[in-house]
C-alpha cells in the first residue's frame, strides 16, 4: 500500500489544549479516505499540518514523500471557504490561478464551473451565494491545475439533498475516472459509508479505528434482528444476553436460525410485536461505538 499522506506520533497543543496526540497514520493513494471524529477530535489540525499551515508541536509528518506544504500537485478546501463578495464566480477562480501562479485558462475555469454546477452562477457576484454555492465553489477551486491529490473538509456542508447527491457523485468520479486520491472529513455518516473506501476514527486527538468501510462495519457486530415493540427496556431484559434497547426497538446480536423460536416466546409472554426485520451495522454504530458516544456534530 503506497502511503500518500503519513504522520508519525504527531502531537499538536495549544496551551493546555492537545489537539493531536501521539498520532500515527497512513493514508494509502487513491480511492476516498475519510477523516472522521467529533468536534474537537483534531481534523482540521490535521489538515492543516498536512498542507503546511500550521507546524506540529512534536512528531513528523508527509505528504507525497516530502515534507507538508512543498507539492504544488495539492488542492484543498478547509472548513466553510469565503471569496471576496464583489468579484464573480468565474472571477474567483481566476484570481486564484492568478495567485498560485496557475494558467488558469478560461476553458479549464469554464469546465470547473461546469463540473460543480455552477454554469449558469458563472457571471454572479459571490456576495449573493448560498453557502451551499460556497462550498461548490470551494471545491472547484481546490481542482485547479489538476492536483493528484485534494483534502476537502465539510464539502457537503449546506447543501440541499441533491446537491448532496451531487457533490458525492463529483467525489467518486474524482477518484473512479481521474484517478485523483481525495481525503475528506464530512458530519454526514451515510455519505461517508456511500462514499468512502477507507476511513480513520479520531477521538480526542488519537488513532481510535481505521480501516475499509466494509471492515469496519463487519466489526461492529454485523447482522441484527430487529424487533419493533412497545416496551423496548422491559422486552430487552426479557431476551438478556445480546439484547440492546432502543427508543422504540430492540436490537438482537443471535444466529438467523434462532430467531423464530424467540419471536414465539416473546409472543407467548404478552410482547406485542409490530415488525421484525434483519438490519445491518452502520458507520454511525462503528463511530458511536469508537467515540464513546459522541455526536459526529
């Protein structure tokens, strides 16, 4: 596995505060990797380490072999971007290439613009966007001069479900048809499970899982029956070993085979039954379960 970003006991403390703490990663080239963690847990320190914006206050870090900040082939959009309101879409784009000392040719603007759905918002001044239009914007700017690889944070950050849709279908074509290896950290744990080959869990600063989506998730203890049921506490003491309640439901960890002998007991003993359907873990379970709990907001 070809590493394209590394830390290495990579620790970073503001004051009292810590971060990062001790971190050791590798993030393999290609194919999307998502950076997960409650607030607080370091992503956006760890982002900015990476791209040279800040300095570790101990241990290493690289990008691309080199050290963070030299490559020139990097795009990146942190947190919710802002553009200077009087200048247009296009004129955005067109200053920063200016800035970076990109080309920044008109065609090559045009089918960014193109690529994030903002054609038709090309000529408008940013001042009247939507911060879902922002974060567009944010990313076609973080694609210019055709970076190998982009670190994006929030991208989906203040869209609309089909803008959501979008920008997850941007993504994986990215990484699918360009061959661009994108790292990203988003709240919204169903695109990350729809989106990501790999992902890290981060809490307080540390390593606390990382993995493929499929893994993880077949580690956070695979197939459940599912049993929809007036009382979930009362039923789940009544089924004991295995058994999680939840606001409405109970959650059974037991061989498909056994199932139907426990829905005949429960029935037999008064439980009132109203579905009962096999579910799946999730990446939220898996991200509950590493985090201890903790809201991904």
């Amino acid at each position: 596995m070809s590493a394209i970003l590394t830390t290495s006991s990579l620790t970073k403390t503001y004051g009292p505060v810590r971060a990062l703490d001790g971190l050791t990663l590798e993030v393999p080239k290609g194919g999307v990797y998502g950076v997960l963690g409650p607030n607080g847990a370091g992503k956006s320190t760890l982002f900015r380490i990476w791209l040279g914006l800040i300095q570790p206050t101990s241990g290493d870090a690289s990008v691309l072999g080199g050290a963070p900040g030299t490559p020139r082939r990097i795009g990146s959009m942190i947190e919710t971007p802002r553009f200077p309101p009087f200048l247009t879409a296009r004129g955005v784009l067109e200053w920063l290439s200016l800035a970076s000392g990109l080309k920044g040719e008109a065609t090559e603007i045009d089918a960014l613009l193109e690529r994030v759905g903002l054609t038709e918002a090309a000529g408008r001044k940013v001042r009247g966007f939507s911060v879902g239009m922002h974060q567009r914007l944010g990313v076609a700017a973080a694609l210019l001069g055709n970076p190998s690889m982009v670190i994006l944070d929030e991208p989906t950050s203040g869209m609309d479900p089909n803008g959501i849709n979008e920008m997850r279908a941007l993504i994986r074509s990215l990484a699918d048809r360009d061959g661009v290896s994108v790292v990203l950290a988003s709240h919204q744990l169903a695109e990350v499970q729809k989106i990501c080959d790999r992902v890290a869990i981060l809490n307080r600063g540390a390593l606390a899982a990382e993995g493929s989506v499929t893994d993880l998730i077949g580690g956070a203890g695979g197939e459940r029956l599912r049993l929809q049921v007036a009382e979930p506490a009362r039923v789940a003491t009544l089924i004991g070993t295995g058994a999680e309640a939840q606001a409405d439901a109970v959650l059974v960890n037991l061989p498909r085979a056994d199932a139907p002998a426990l829905i005949r007991r429960l029935a037999i003993e008064g439980t009132e039954i109203f579905e009962a359907r096999w579910v799946g873990a999730d990446l939220e379970a898996v991200f509950m379960q590493e985090t201890g709990g903790q809201d991904a907001r």
